[in-house]
C-alpha cells in the first residue's frame, strides 16, 4: 500500500484515493484509558481468485502516535497444487524496531517503520483472524489464525517508541488492488473478488460501517456490498 491520503479529520489513512477501491470503518467502544493490549480482526477471503492482486486489510493506530500499522491478507497462486496466502504486518511509526529478523525488515512502503510477512497454505474458506496483541512493554506482535483448524501462526513482531500505549478504538480498513499502484489501470479490467471483514473485537465486540466505494473507479468496478448473517460486512468488485 502506498501514497497514503488523509481523508478524514480523525486522521484515519487509506491507500491513495486514485488506487484504493473499497473502504470500511471499524469502531470498538470504550476503549481503556491506555487503549486496547490487543485487538483481533476476522476476515474470509472464500470468493477470492488465487491470484495475486489484491489486499485485503484493516489499519490500527496507537495511542501517543500520528502513524498507523496495518495487518492483511493477500492471495497468491497455487503452488504444487496448493492454495497459497501471503499475511503482512506492518508499522508505518517512525523508531519501530524488530529483533524479528527471519520474518521482519526495516522500512514500510519506502518510509520508516517495520513490515513483517509470511506466506502460508491453507484452503480459503476455512476463515481466519488477524490478530494484534500487546504481550509486553511497547512490543506489538501479528498472528493469523486459521478459524477451520485452529491454528495460529506468528506474522512477525516489531517495538514501538518508549512512551506508545495501546490501540485506538477505531479506524479503516480496506480493499486495494495493488498492480494499479504501478501505472494507468482501465476501471473494466479488474479481476472479481469477493471478502467478508467480520466484526472485529478485544475484551468486547466492536462494530463495522457500511462499505463505500473511492478512488477513480467510483461506480464503474461492479462494486456490491452488504450484510451477513453474523453482521460482518460482504465487499464484492470486479468482473
């Protein structure tokens, strides 16, 4: 994700208002004082083509910080017949560290901070969980969990500067097509994809806005959006 656009004055961040498709607030109440120590954001990515392309994530800002993190799904092709997704985890926060080297480098998009990744097999229905928590100190690590099969598997770790609290109770998410980020793109041409962003939660359940279109391709990407039965929030765009 680059370019990042202020579009509200909450300060909530999204990919560049010409190359983002697809935006969803999410809201979690009564935050503590110090925020939340963590915060587990569900999403299904059932409907998607095993192709690289899009991405799929929600944004988190921190207490005493103006940056924000992220953590997302992106599909990728089978390899030896085999269903693969790649998770990242990222932090745009100028002095973020890692001692997490296999999984984690310096720098996010070209700026300051810390992306981690990792890439997985696993079936696309099964369903997981982006999970953000705070196990000590100002240290932040991403897991993903597989909600078929329970399993859970560690994203990557970074620190954030001395002082930074916890997670704010709300901000965006969203769905990009990344390959737009390159070059002139034709709106016709996007490939269809289909994810649910269930209703993230920490010590209580929280709550998800309705999905809206922005960027260039506002009306013209095929875009649907509504409901589930579990109040999560279905996003469909492309042909």
């Amino acid at each position: 994700m680059k370019n990042f656009l202020r579009l509200v004055a909450s300060a909530a961040l999204l990919p560049s208002f010409a190359l983002g498709l697809v935006g969803i607030s999410w809201n979690i109440a009564n935050a503590p004082a110090n925020g939340f120590s963590f915060v587990t954001f569900p999403i299904s990515i059932g409907g998607s083509p095993h192709r690289s392309g899009y991405y799929f994530a929600q944004q988190f800002n921190f207490i005493g910080q103006r940056d924000i993190g992220y953590i997302g799904l992106q599909p990728r092709p089978d390899s030896a017949g085999k269903p693969i997704i790649h998770v990242a985890f990222s932090s745009f926060i100028q002095g973020t560290t890692t001692g997490d080297n296999a999984r984690c480098h310096s720098g996010a998009d070209g700026g300051p901070g810390v992306s981690c990744s990792i890439e997985f097999s696993a079936p696309y229905g099964n369903g997981f969980k982006l999970e953000v928590q705070n196990p000590q100190g100002t240290m932040w690590v991403g897991t993903v969990i597989d909600t078929t099969t329970g399993e859970r598997r560690q994203i990557g770790s970074w620190t954030l500067p001395a002082g930074t609290k916890g997670i704010v109770g709300s901000q965006m998410g969203f769905v990009e097509y990344y390959p737009w980020n390159s070059g002139t793109h034709t709106c016709s041409s996007l490939p269809k994809t289909s994810v649910v962003f269930g209703i993230p939660y920490s010590n209580v359940a929280g709550s998800l806005s309705d999905a809206y279109e922005y960027g260039d391709c506002v009306g013209k990407v095929g875009f649907q959006a509504g409901r589930t039965a579990g109040q999560g929030v279905q996003v469909i765009v492309g042909f």
